[in-house]
C-alpha cells in the first residue's frame, strides 16, 4: 500500500553531497564551468539564476547553439564541471547515469537546486501534482483500491512519488518502452479484431497493433495533424482494411484550433495555428469495437465522453493516456466505471520519467 502520508510530506532526504553540489552550482564561484540538461522552461530557470556556460546533448552539432548555450557532447564536458539535470519527461534517469560515466564531473538534480533556491519554480508536473493530491487525495487513494495487481500499485506509488517530489530516483525500476506501449499483456490484444487508434500520430501504433493481431478485422485512426496524416498514409498504404480520419475527436462535432508542430505531442490548443475537423467516435465508428488507445495530449476525457455509447455498449478494452494532466488518474476510471463497473484497472508506464503512464480497462 501507498504511504500516502509519505507522498503529501515530500521529505527532504538528501545527502550532504548532493546539498554540497546544487550549493555550488547555484554560487558564484567560477573556479569550475556549469551546464544544464534539457531544452525546456528549467533549464532557461538556472540561466536566470546563475551563469551557466552549455547545455550538454550528444547529439549535437558543430557549432549548435540552444538559447544562447553553446551545445556540447557529454564527453567535450571540462573536469570539474557541475551539471544539473533539468531532464524530467522521458530519459532522467539515464541522463544522469550518462554524466556519471563521464568522471571528474558531478551532476545534481533540479529539484535538489529547487530546494537550494526558490527563485527556482518547480517543473509544472511537480506543481500540478502537488495541488492536485492535496485537494483530491480520497480520489487517489480510491484509485490504488481499485488497481488489479500489485504491479498496478508498484506503478503508481513510483509515478505519484516522482510527480510530488521531482526525484528521479524514484524511477529508477523503469525504463523507455514505447515500443510496448499500448500493448500490454494485460490487454490479450490478440482477441480484439476491431481497433481504434485515437491520436495516431504517423501510424506506428496502427502498424504495431498489426505486426501482433494479424487477422484484425478493421482499424480506425483519427489524427487531426496533416503532416502526421501525410507519414501515416505512406507507412500504412501497404496495409488492408484501414481506415485514417483526419480529424480530432472529442466530446461534440465541429472544428477546434490544434498546434500541428510537436510531431507525436501535436495538440489541440487555444493559441493552435490550423483549425481541424472533431468528430465524436460514437458518430464516426459505426460497427461494434473491441479495442479503443488513446494519447490525445490531455483531451484523453473529452474524447472517453464521445465513446461513451461504444464503452457502455460493446465493453472494449480500453489503454488510455493518463500522464497528461494529474487529475485524469483518478478521473478517467471514475467516468469509465460510471458507465460500466465491469471492468478491471491496470497501470503502466513506458518512460523513466513523468510522461508515458497508460491505464488499462480490461473487461471482467
């Protein structure tokens, strides 16, 4: 069982070298060089705070530059130089290791730099989780009595601990597996001959849910992106019995503004440059479903509320995207099992860091 008294305290257990090395980063000494991993809000938070002289990422470059950072391979690293690890979303963990390897070089975490000076914000995974258990901590722990195996409850006291602490320590059992995601033992994908694929980027899940169920049915893929579209119509154009619909789905039919830029993270959004089609799964798939994936970026709800006739009455399996926003934990199963009970929780997750946490609904 979760202590959840643990999770809401965020106990402060760092050695004294780990305080030692985010004080010297965060000082003014210039005895040893400083670098950040990570292209996002909290690797620019320590250039506000502190001089910092390059980003490290071993795929860069000659002469590649990021917000003004030189960017260098871990292995051009001087000695003594101190890194912080801004990474939170996919590879932390390994990002860390990586610089470990390099010797002579230390590395600190950003939430040990957050807690060294709070000029530094958390990163917003952090804040939002933190807000979140606090005002609906009866709905979390409602949701770790509802998981089906202890894998479930493993999966969720490690995401929830890192999501309240910015540690990524507590992820250290885990690894990247997009390849398996969506896919899950747990699923017995191989029985569900009709599968829809909302969020389906360029096609690679469609192509993997395939390669395992051979003799499916049909396949259905709403992805709203018209270059995602474009690279799913050519991967999958060899492929039987396909359906692309290229538009967003969601609660309502009509059109919404969407961001097409973020590759597989293309999202909709106020402040989006293209305006897209929405349809409702309900509306648009019209035989029985046995398999429904979603990872639509946060509009995961939206989109279970246009399925909600297909869930209540075909009782597919279901492998929906709960990371995007804190509260879909414990909101997603809630509305699922207001439309049918009948249904055993699972959890998963494919990353070592935040992102990638997948929930399965499988049919008791």
């Amino acid at each position: 069982m979760i202590d959840w008294d643990l999770a809401l305290r965020q106990d402060d257990n760092r050695s004294d070298a780990v305080r030692d090395t985010a004080r010297a980063f965060l000082g003014r000494s210039r005895r040893f060089s400083r670098f950040v991993i990570g292209r996002n809000g909290e690797a620019i938070a320590c250039t506000e705070v502190t001089k910092v002289d390059g980003l490290v990422d071993d795929s860069a470059r000659s002469g590649e530059t990021w917000n003004d950072l030189p960017v260098v391979g871990a292995d051009a690293l001087p000695m003594g130089a101190i890194v912080a690890n801004c990474s939170s979303a996919i590879r932390p963990v390994s990002a860390h290791a990586r610089i470990e390897t390099r010797g002579g070089v230390r590395v600190v975490a950003y939430a040990d730099l957050v807690r060294e000076d709070r000029r530094l914000p958390f990163p917003a995974f952090v804040a939002l989780s933190r807000e979140d258990l606090r005002a609906n901590a009866e709905r979390w722990k409602r949701l770790e009595l509802n998981l089906c195996d202890e894998a479930s409850q493993r999966v969720l006291e490690s995401v929830l601990l890192y999501r309240m602490t910015g540690d990524y320590s507590h992820m250290s059992g885990f690894s990247v597996r997009f390849d398996e995601q969506y896919f899950d033992s747990v699923a017995r994908i191989g029985e569900s001959k009709v599968f829809v694929d909302c969020g389906g980027y360029d096609g690679d899940t469609v192509r993997g849910y395939a390669l395992r169920v051979p003799d499916y049915k049909r396949v259905y893929m709403f992805e709203p992106s018209p270059p995602n579209v474009a690279a799913a119509r050519q991967q999958l154009q060899p492929m039987r019995d396909i359906e692309i619909v290229a538009a967003a789905v969601s609660d309502t039919v009509g059109t919404l503004a969407f961001d097409p830029s973020a590759g597989s993270a293309s999202r909709v959004a106020d402040a989006g440059g293209i305006k897209v089609n929405v349809v409702t799964i309900d509306e648009a798939v019209r035989e029985p479903v046995d398999f429904i994936k979603m990872d639509l970026e946060g509009w995961e709800r939206h989109a279970l509320v246009g399925a909600r006739k297909h869930i209540a009455h075909d009782h597919p399996k279901l492998a929906i995207a709960v990371y995007h926003r804190p509260d879909d934990f414990w909101w997603i199963p809630e509305y699922v099992l207001g439309l049918r009970s009948d249904y055993d929780l699972y959890l998963r997750h494919y990353s070592e860091g935040w992102s990638e946490t997948v929930m399965y609904f499988i049919p008791r």
